[in-house]
C-alpha cells in the first residue's frame, strides 16, 4: 500500500523507467493534475532533457485532452499530427511518436502517461491496452 508522497513519488519514478524498457520507447513523462484539477503538474520523468521537460504546457494538446477524456492515442508520426504542442521543441529532443494515456486511480482521472520514442513506430493495439491498464 502507498502509504505517503515519498511512496508515490518512487512508484511514478519505476513507471517512468521500466514501462517505456517493456514497450520499446525511449522516454516517459507522468503529469498529474493539480487539486483543482485543471493543471497537469510533471511529477516524474525518464530519458528527456530539461530543456524538453520545461517547454511549457501541454494542457491544450489534443492528445492530453483526449487522454484526460479517458482515451488513449497513438502519435505515429508527432511532427506531423496537427494537434501537438511545442513542435519545435519535439523535433529538436529527436522524439517520432507518441503515446498518451490517462491514469486513472479509483475509477477518476488524475493526469497522463506519455511515452515517447525517438524512432517512428506504430503502436500495437496490445501495447496501448497495457499502458492504458497501468
């Protein structure tokens, strides 16, 4: 049982860093959402620059929205999805494809899974339904 900030914060940190070795992705963000629930906060990160990490918010991107929605989405080719933030800043950290998940706890949404990978993939219907399970 998790039992205080410290213990979720490792949980979110072994996220992070085993899911996108099972998936085949070169990074992973975590964002939850704030107590009012209307900001998504980065709580814990694996294989991204700071530079990419501090480019700003994602709120308004389609795909968070979505996930935020419950629905996961697949970004095979993330230059060129006309609903993406900070493209610049995605070309420039190398990052092709994306996947977004929302994590849901006790049956509520409380922020998103992104996986990222540097070469441009398709994801398979099995490896969204895992991520989105987690």
């Amino acid at each position: 049982m998790i039992t205080s900030t410290l213990d979720v914060e490792k949980v979110l940190d072994v996220i992070v860093q085993e899911v996108p070795k099972v998936i085949g992705v070169d990074a992973a963000t975590i964002r939850l959402l704030d107590a009012a629930g209307e900001k998504l906060i980065l709580k814990a990160s694996f294989g991204l620059s700071r530079e990419y990490l501090n480019r700003g918010p994602i709120d308004a991107e389609l795909s968070v929205i979505k996930a935020l929605a419950g629905i996961p989405v697949a970004i095979p080719d993330a230059l060129s999805y006309p609903h993406i933030q900070h493209k610049k800043a995605i070309g420039k950290e190398g990052i092709k494809s994306i996947l977004v998940a929302p994590i849901i706890m006790k049956e509520e949404i409380k922020g998103v899974l992104r996986l990222l990978s540097k070469t441009q993939r398709l994801f398979k219907n099995r490896e969204i339904e895992f991520v989105a399970a987690l």
